[in-house]
C-alpha cells in the first residue's frame, strides 16, 4: 500500500518525536512506471554534526511557527496523510511539458477532494493540505476566492443553493474579475449584467462581454476546469449603472462539462511559471441567469428593479481582503522553503580553503618574507598571491562565508516576521469577520489596511527573497532541480494578483494620511477602529529630533523597545512629510485636490507603505518573541538574535533596497555615524546566529516532498540526488536523441542530403546508457 511506503528514518537528537521530513517516499505511479526520486537516505555528516549543536528543543520551535500544540497537530495530521501518496510527489514536474503537467494538476486535485472526503476535513483546517499541493491549481482558487465569497457574500437561502455543493467540491468554482483591460480598477470593469424584469418568473440578468477588452482574462481554473465562477460585472437597472457586484455564474453543463452556449473559455497560454494553474479568458455573448443569482446578503435587487443596500457596500469587495490575507500567510512559508534549501546547501557545499590574509600589522611582521617574495613577483597576480596564503585546513563550508550568511540570514529573519505577522493578522480578521456578518463594521478600515499592507510588502519581498537566496546556491541553482527557480516563478504571481504593491500602496498611503489628518486637524489622539495605525497618533512632529549619541546607539541596538521605536520614527517622518507634501499640493488648487493632487504623492505612498510594513513585522515579531518565552525560553533567546537582525537590516540597507539608512537619518532616529555601529553589529549578529542556522530552517518542518529540492534536501545528499535527477529527464530516454536523426548528423555529414546517399536512422528503440 502506498502508507507502506513511507518509512520513518533518523531524526534530529533534540526532537522528542518523529519529525514529518524524514519521511522517505519511493513511488511508483500508474502513469509512470518508472520509480522516482529517493528521499531522506541517512543523513550526512555535515548536516548531523550542525544538528547536534542546537541549543534549544527543535519541537518547541516548530511549535511555535505553527501557532500552538492543537495547530500543529493537524499539520502533522495532514502531512502525515498527503505523504501517504506518492502520487503527491512534485519531482516530475522538473521535466514536464504544459498538458502533462495540467493533467497531474488534475490527478493531485482530485486526491485533495479524496483526502477532504474521506477524512472529513472542516472547510476552515483545509489550510495545510493546500499548503502541502506543493503548486497552485484550480482547488486553490476554488478555496480561497469562490467558496470563501459565497459564505461571506451570499444570504442565507442562496447560500442553502450553492454553499454545500462547493464546500464538497461537488461543483467547482473560480472568481471571475479581471479582464484584458482591467485588473486593479476594479470599478472600471465593462462586462455587464443588465437587468429585465421579463426574463424568467421574477426577473434576471442579461450578461453579456460588449468588448474584446471586456474580456475575462487571468481566472485561475476558468479555462479547463472549473464548471461556474463568481462573476463580477456592471449591474444595469433602467438605464443606471450601479457599478460591479457579485454573481453566481455556471460556465459549463453539470453533467459533460462542455462550456454552455454563449460562454467561450480559453487557456490564456503559458506563463514563465504558475503552469498548474488553467489561468482561462472567458467571452460571454447574451446570456442570461435569473435575478438570485446575483449575490444580495449586503445589496437586494427586487422583482421591480429596486436597487437597495444593507449594511456597508465595500463587503462587496470582501472577498479580497481574505484572499489577500491568505497570499500574505503563504508568503513567510514560501520564503522559509528557499531559505531552507539555501542555508541546507551552503552547510554542504564546500569551496575554498579559508584564506589567513596578510595585512597591516601582519605584513610588518612577515616583512622579511614579503620582499623577499617580491622580488620575484612580475605580475598583479603574483603580488596579489603574497598578501593571501592559503590554510592549511580543507575547504569551508559556504555557510562558514560571512558574505553568505549575509545573503541569507537576513532572509532567514524576515520569513519569520512576515509569518508571524501574517497569523497575527488574521486573528483579527477571524474576529472581524464575525461582527461584519452582524453588521457591525467597525473593523472594516483596519482589516483593508492590514491585509493590503501585508500582502502588497510581503509578496515582493517573498519573491525578492527567494531569488537572493536561488543565487545563492551558484551555479546549481539555475537548475529545476534545485526547487528554488520553479518554486520562485510559481510564487512570483503572488506579488501581482489582487493587486500589485503600486495599488496596493496608494489605498494605504491615503489611510496613513488620513490618520495623520485626524492626528493635526482635529487633535485626535487615538481611533478605536485602527489600533494598528495607533503609533502614528502617539508621534509628536513637532518635538525636537534629537537621535541618541554613537556612545548610547551602541548599548541601545541590543534592546527591542529602542529598536521598535526607531521604525516607528522613521514611518512617522514619512507619513507626516507626505501629509505635508499633500497639504501643499491641495493648497495649488485651491482646495479643489484632482488626480494630479494624488499623484504628486504616490511615490512617498510606496516609502510609507514599506515603513508602515516594517512596523508592523517588528512589533508581531516582538509580541511572539515575548509569548515563546513563556514556554520556551531557549526558543525565544534564539529569535531575538533574528528579530535583532531584522531590525538592523531594516534600518542599515533595507529590505527593499529603498530608503534604508538615509531615512532613519533623517527622521532623527539614528546619528550620522550610526554606518559603522550598524554594520559592526550586524557581523557580530551573522556569528552568533551562525552556531542555530540549521536548526532554525529546521524548525520549519518542511518536508522533502514539497521543497522538492536536490540541493535542500534534509539528508544533505545533494550531489548524488542531482545525478539521479538525471535519470528521469526525458532527453536521456536515448542514447541518441531525434534532434541528431533529424537534423544533426547533416551538420556532421552534410553530404547525407544528397540524393541516394544513406541516412542514419532511429533504431525501433534505442537503449538508454543510464
């Protein structure tokens, strides 16, 4: 059976129990006989002796990433099921073409539904298994966007129509909003839903495409596999147009499948990655459904054409906010992966000896030996070689390198702010939710913030991320094989869906300023509704700026308060500097602000958006920090020494690579000379977390499955494992491939081309010589 195959193998000495990664998986499928990649063979010696010097409980740790015991022992639960299946294994998708992997899109669609049915899942701890695809595919969208809609959007009688069936997966579902012409402005969609009163026993719409640039562009399983959507379109009534909302909307027969008449679905083409997904276009030419269909718990339309709202409208757009909260939980995990891989794979590879350079001090002392060595050196090279001697020991491991730990460690740090931020957020959103679907919408500005922060920062530092840390591993991570490119193309959609960080930023940037205008015009002092803007209340920009001198800056970057209040500076200075660069500009028109008024501002709108982000990743990271320590003190003394990092490379160079030092300068929250401290800090940082570094990817618990990585695997067998990668790549089926009978033996013998003279040809099947 395939349970029989899942075998446990060694696990790390501090760990009290099994861990999901040491798992080893040998699969054979129906589809391909041909056995795939081993995983989790015994581990290297390299990896073991950094496992045995951690100084806390691993189990701990990976406790406290996963939110408490009850959270991750459904992890557990779910990993354990999905590792059961070899047919999970993401490996062969290193060498697919587009409908073969389409096809195992499908294939692994379908073990999720078999896995939901048969273990009877709650919709609400689906989260892991979705995590645990390894790609994204249509059951995803059908999760996060479509279903989640209908349960927020939906009143109670449509929802006993339709609810059931999608949380079964009995129909299959996507959300249908963007189109060719039209992604972020939403409000300026054209597909058009008008209604008549004629149409069925009490009224219904006639939907209809007016335009190739009304076109549905981008649903994610809209073009093959999805049978209805969640369609947003202009409502029409008598003539007015009451702007986009919600429908139920079937595309294809319940029972074939085939697309019904009036509904063209197409496959928009490849992309450069996210290949699983049938991102669809879809024209719709006159094609009606009844008026219940359009989902009415915060608007009605009655069988007369009377338009009417309940409670606050922007719930139209709520599913938005979820979807964004749930891109921005993925991103912290998808960052760990790379730097999982990274960090795994700079402790095995080892390149050059560690060189004992010879400068200052050490040249007068060796005096002798250098001009003696310099009368004989003619070139650069020669004297370049006088300078540096080589060690007598063997070659270093990578991760040894303090320019790679700089690459890395700072990456290793932000995934666990922005994870931890991310399951911050959507406590509240969970508590929010609630009172919204009791008409009390007091946390609506708070929630849209947030998730738009979050999901706008941490999507492009995800994906910023993990391309440092794929270049990173050199040569070898340019290869498939390596998890990290396919991984990183898969992700990388994330930082533009349901809204780009420049959208994004601008809905932020104008409730930052709003927050500051309550602040300098009328006096307030706090507001109830955004507590996580309550720091720009607190801000006096008329109090002097006076940052601490170089002697207190080098005893205060150790204490987080001080840190925390240095980012809070910083975003303050943005955010007041822009309300006054805005005041300005409205003050131009004489008071009468346009488009123009806004745009003057919008690239201070992306520096707040970034300080804003910092903010809250700092204090989350903090709050957890100071929760571990309750039960885990080991744990939490390990974190402060990445939240620590965190905070410095914030304030040194940035994540974003954008206002960084300057900034903190300027805003008076560090001195002039703070360069140095910094960076003499941060070194010693590198060298303290240096000892953890395995352990802390470790905690993670990340499968070998879903890194799905040669180089990051947990048994650091990374050389062996991409040679036998090779076995499997389609190209080596041969020992001569088609490419040579077809055209390169002509190269080679060009008088093959002549008339009567003799081709080569392919044998019937020519053996392999792997």
């Amino acid at each position: 059976s395939p349970l029989a195959q899942a075998v446990l193998c060694r696990t790390h000495p501090a760990l009290a129990r099994p861990s999901l990664r040491s798992f080893s998986v040998r699969c054979t499928r129906a589809s391909d006989p041909m056995s795939q990649m081993q995983w989790s063979k015994p581990v290297i010696a390299d990896l073991r002796r950094e496992r045995r010097g951690a100084t806390f409980d691993l189990w701990e740790l990976t406790t406290a990433i996963y939110g408490g015991k009850e959270k991750l022992e459904e992890v557990e639960r779910q990993t354990r099921i999905v590792m059961s299946e070899p047919r999970f294994q993401t490996d062969d998708l290193w060498w697919m073409n587009r409908q073969q992997r389409y096809v195992r899109a499908c294939e692994r669609g379908e073990l999720f539904v078999k896995i939901v049915r048969d273990y009877k899942i709650p919709f609400e701890e689906r989260g892991p298994l979705e995590l645990l695809l390894g790609e994204d595919l249509f059951v995803l969208l059908h999760d996060i966007m479509f279903a989640p809609t209908l349960i927020n959007l939906a009143d109670d009688e449509q929802q006993s129509w339709w609810l059931p069936k999608a949380l079964n997966y009995e129909i299959l579902g996507t959300y249908a909003q963007t189109e060719l012409t039209h992604g972020s402005n939403v409000r300026g969609i054209k597909t058009t839903a008008t209604y008549d009163p004629s149409l069925f026993s009490d009224g219904g719409w006639h939907i209809h495409t007016p335009s190739l640039e009304a076109v549905k562009w981008w649903p994610g399983g809209l073009a093959k596999s999805c049978n209805c959507c969640i369609l947003m379109a202009r409502v029409m009534i008598h003539g007015k147009d009451y702007g986009p909302h919600p429908f139920f909307f079937q595309v294809r027969d319940w029972e074939t499948h085939a697309s019904l008449p009036g509904i063209e679905l197409r496959d928009i083409g490849q992309k450069m990655g996210y290949n699983g997904m049938d991102n669809g276009a879809m024209r719709i030419s006159n094609v009606n459904i009844p008026r219940r269909n359009m989902l009415m718990r915060y608007v009605s339309v009655d069988t007369d054409g009377t338009y009417k709202k309940i409670g606050d409208d922007k719930m139209l757009f709520g599913t938005m906010t979820y979807t964004r909260l749930k891109i921005s939980s993925m991103s912290g995990l998808n960052l760990a992966k790379a730097v999982t891989t990274a960090t795994r794979y700079s402790a095995v590879r080892r390149q050059f000896q560690m060189q004992r350079v010879v400068l200052g001090s050490d040249i007068e002392k060796a005096e002798d030996d250098l001009v003696a060595d310099s009368m004989h050196a003619t070139t650069p090279q020669e004297q370049l070689n006088n300078l540096v001697k080589p060690s007598k020991r063997s070659e270093a491991q990578v991760l040894d390198y303090s320019s790679q730990q700089f690459i890395l460690f700072p990456q290793m740090a932000l995934a666990y702010a922005m994870h931890f931020a991310a399951q911050e957020v959507q406590k509240r959103y969970d508590v929010a939710i609630q009172e919204f679907r009791a008409s009390k919408f007091d946390a609506l500005t708070e929630m849209h913030v947030g998730s738009s922060t979050l999901k706008a920062v941490s999507t492009v530092l995800m994906a910023e991320g993990m391309e440092q840390c794929r270049k990173s591993l050199g040569g070898h991570g340019f290869m498939n094989a390596a998890g990290i490119g396919p991984q990183y193309l898969s992700a990388l959609p994330q930082a533009t869906y349901e809204g780009d960080f420049v959208v994004l930023s601008i809905q932020v940037g104008q409730q930052l300023i709003n927050a500051v205008s309550s602040k300098m015009l009328k006096q307030k002092t706090s507001n109830p509704k955004t507590p996580m803007l309550q720091y720009i209340y607190e801000f006096d920009p008329m109090a002097a700026r006076k940052p601490p001198s170089m002697e207190d800056l080098e005893k205060l970057l150790g204490e987080p308060a001080f840190m925390i209040d240095c980012m809070k500076k910083r975003a303050n200075f943005l955010h007041y500097s822009a309300a006054q660069t805005f005041q300005e500009e409205v003050a131009k028109t004489g008071g009468k602000p346009g488009p123009a008024t806004l745009d003057a501002v919008k690239i201070d709108f992306m520096r707040m958006t970034y300080a804003h982000a910092y903010v809250l990743y700092g204090e989350f990271f903090l709050d957890r920090i100071n929760q571990i320590e309750k039960e885990a003190p080991k744990v939490a003394a390990v974190l402060k020494l990445l939240f620590e990092l965190y905070c410095l490379t914030v304030m040194d160079q940035s994540y974003d690579r954008g206002g960084g030092l300057g900034e903190f300068i300027a805003a008076g929250a560090l001195p002039p000379g703070a360069y140095g401290v910094l960076g003499k800090r941060t070194k010693a940082l590198l060298k303290e977390i240096r000892p953890h570094a395995i352990p802390l990817v470790d905690g993670w618990n990340i499968p070998d499955f879903l890194l799905n990585s040669c180089l990051g695997r947990y048994d650091g067998r990374v050389y062996e494992s991409l040679y036998e990668q090779t076995k499997y790549e389609p190209l080596n089926d041969t020992d001569i491939a088609d490419g040579y009978y077809k055209h390169l033996q002509y190269v080679l013998h060009p008088e093959r081309r002549l008339p009567g003279a003799t081709v080569q040809t392919a044998p019937a099947a020519a053996p392999s010589k792997l």
